[in-house]
C-alpha cells in the first residue's frame, strides 16, 4: 500500500465526446440511441417529464456542426440530452404513465452511467497518452470497472 | 526500472478510487497528482506507510553527510 485517492469526476468536453459517451453508457440499463424522431411533447402526447441537471459538468462549445442533442429511448421512456445556456448538460425524461419519482430514479441512474463511463474514457485516454500500459480489466456483477495500469 | 502499477476502480456512479502500488516516496504524490488533474475533484487522500519509506532512506543519507 502507499496511496489512495478518491476522486469525484467533472465532465468538461464537446458535444462529440459526450455524444460518444453517452452512446457507450446507456445499453447497459436497455436504453438505446434514436434519431430523427420527434419528441412525445413535439407530437403533443401527453407525457411526464422531468428535467435534471448535472452539477460538475461543463460541455464546450464546438463549430463541428453536430446537434447538441442526444435522445435515448426505452420501453416508451426518453432521455433527452443536452447542453444549456450556461454548458451544463441537462437530461430531461419523458414518460408516458410513469411517475416524476421513477422518471428521476431513471434519470439519475442514467447520469451516473454517464459519468462512469465519462471518467473511464478520461482515465484510459489520458494514461495511454503516457506510455501507461492498461494490465487487466474487469467489470463486476454491479457494474464497477476495475482497471489495472502498469508504468515502467 | 522498477514496476510502478495502479489500481483504479470506477463505481457505477462513476466515482474514481486509485491505489499506487509498488510506488515509493514522492512520486505517489505525482501520480495521485495525475489522476486528480484527469478526473476531477479530489474528495481524499490516505498516505500509507510505503510513503514514506523512500524519505526515511533519504534522512539517513543527510545523517551521514552530517557526520563528516
């Protein structure tokens, strides 16, 4: 033993890297990405919805002409990405039948997929990018990520 | 060279737990340093005995060069 540090990640990229991460991240809870659709509030359903902003994040503005807007959908529930005014990343849930606690709970699982994932693709970026050589990985059962480097 | 390896675990809400191992000394700080300039904020930091093992060799030398 020597060290242990415990970190808490803050997400700071443009839109294609979230694009990615998000794309990664969601399949693991049944979500998967839609293109193209309109909204349920654009086809005037009625729908629950729920908005959640992510504290520590900070989405850069970029002239790639991608849409700043990612939609992931499951079982009639939607998860609309994207970036405020202010850069935060913000999800909003939408739901038909579904209650604003489940839509929460849904929402906060997906971010923190996000997040994960986020800092998995920083992390192993970002050491490869240091002659750090990735040893083992493992997913466990619940979903942590266990990764092993090894620098010389 | 000898073998320096880190232990990184991210839980599913996606907070980072890094252990050094086989890492003496000073450059523990470095690479903890490292990871909290790729992740984000560091919530805590635990110095464990192998710390400071390269530091107590280091006291030792400036004790013999005292003695001259």
């Amino acid at each position: 033993m020597s060290t242990v540090v415990v970190l808490a990640p803050i997400i700071v990229a443009n839109w294609p890297v979230i694009t990615a991460v998000v794309g990664a991240a969601v399949g693991s809870l049944g979500f998967a990405v839609v293109r193209g659709e309109e909204t349920s509030q654009q086809r005037g359903e009625t729908t629950t919805r729920e908005e959640i902003e992510i504290d520590n994040s900070e989405i850069l503005t970029s002239d790639t002409g991608f849409e700043e807007e990612i939609v992931v959908q499951r079982e009639g529930v939607r998860a609309i990405f994207s970036r405020d005014a202010r850069g935060v990343l913000r999800v909003c849930m939408e739901g038909r039948g579904t209650s604003h606690a489940e839509l929460r709970r849904w929402g906060q699982e997906l971010i923190d997929r996000v997040t994960q994932q986020y800092a998995y693709h920083r992390i192993v970026t970002e050491l490869k990018a240091r002659n750090m050589t990735i040893v083992d990985e493992q997913v466990e059962e619940d979903h942590t990520v266990k990764i092993r480097v090894r620098s010389w | 060279m000898a073998k320096e390896e880190l232990e990184i675990e991210i839980s599913p809400s996606g907070k980072v737990t890094a252990r050094t191992l086989g890492v003496k000394g000073p450059r523990c700080l470095e690479l903890a340093d490292l990871l909290a300039r790729i992740v984000g904020r560091e919530e805590s930091r635990t110095l464990t005995h192998e710390y400071y093992e390269t530091e107590r060799q280091v006291t030792d030398q400036v004790d013999l060069y005292g003695h001259r």
